[in-house]
C-alpha cells in the first residue's frame, strides 16, 4: 500500500498573450507585486498558431512566459488563476473586450500543468471551477507534446524554454535540499 506524502513545491509560469505593450508591464508589475521576482522572461513569442483571440484583442498578437523565483504548492493552482483571471477583468476595454489574457501554470520534475476554467476529456478539476491541464510530459531529456497540447507549446522554441525554466527548477530544489538536510 502507498502512503500520502506531499508533493515538491513547484516552479510557477505565467503565460501572456497581448498586443499592448502597456499592459503587458503594469500586469507583469502586479503579477511580481503578488507572486515574488520573475526570474525568467522570454523573448517576445509571436501568437499566430490560431484566431482565437483576434476578435476580441485584434492583431498583432505576442506571447511573455514568465517564471517566478518564489516555488509554489501545486495545490495553489486554482486561487493563482481566479488571481489573474482577475487581472484580465480590470484591463478590459470600455466595450468589455480583454487586452491581455493571463495563463498560469506550473512546472513539476515530469510535467508542465497549466490552469484553465474550460474543461476537456484531459482537464482534470481541482477546486473552484479551475481544471489542471497535462500539457507537456518530461521524458528523454525533453518536454514531450501530447496529441491535445497547444500547438504553440508543441514547438520546438516553446520545449527549449520551458526546459531551461526546469533547469532552474531543478537546481532550486537541489538548493532547498541541501539547506533543510
């Protein structure tokens, strides 16, 4: 028989999707205000692997992945998605159209998780209408896509940076395990 044992904290990631400059920095502000230091931010990631969002946020669409110095519990996922969902409902346009849309996730030793409030046969719910996503798998050195993972983080630029965010991870852990030995 197994026994309960609490998970490893893990590494939070933000995604976010814009194409207002603006924005993007007075959210990254209010996301490092609650969640700690970025540690890591991408490049600009241009967002033209679906129309999604173009009738709401227009054109010219680009994609941030934050990383967040501060680990998190995984079981934190859902209040850190009502936290942005909020964020996304104050940077609403007059006509209620969003100007960002704010992702978050978390990275684990063998996966990437990200938070929604749709739900799909792979979404698994937690709490408060918030379901986790298995969005990538860690296997042979690398961030492997599954048949439902979004194209964007299918690719071969979004693995490499989501693997070099692991690699923080893993040497934080290292780090905390050595600290509380």
């Amino acid at each position: 028989m197994s026994m309960p044992k609490e998970p490893n904290s893990v590494k939070l990631i933000i995604s976010l999707i814009t194409g207002d400059k603006g924005i993007l920095k007075a959210v990254l502000k209010e996301l490092e205000d609650k969640f700690g230091g970025i540690d890591i931010l991408s490049a600009r990631l241009y967002f033209n692997h679906t129309d999604y969002y173009k009738d709401e946020m227009g054109d010219g669409l680009f994609r941030k992945l934050a990383s967040f110095e501060n680990l998190i519990k995984p079981d934190s996922l859902p209040d850190i998605k009502l936290f942005t969902n909020s964020l996304e409902d104050e940077c609403l346009k007059e006509n209620r159209k969003r100007m960002i849309n704010i992702d978050p996730g978390y990275i684990a030793m063998e996966k990437t998780v990200l938070a929604s409030c749709k739900n799909f046969s792979h979404r698994i719910y937690l709490q408060k209408g918030v379901y986790a996503d298995l969005t990538l798998i860690y296997r042979a050195d690398n961030f492997q896509p599954l048949e439902w993972t979004f194209p964007d983080y299918a690719e071969n630029s979004m693995r490499r940076l989501l693997k070099g965010i692991r690699e923080r991870y893993v040497h934080q852990l290292q780090k905390e395990a050595y600290i509380n030995a």
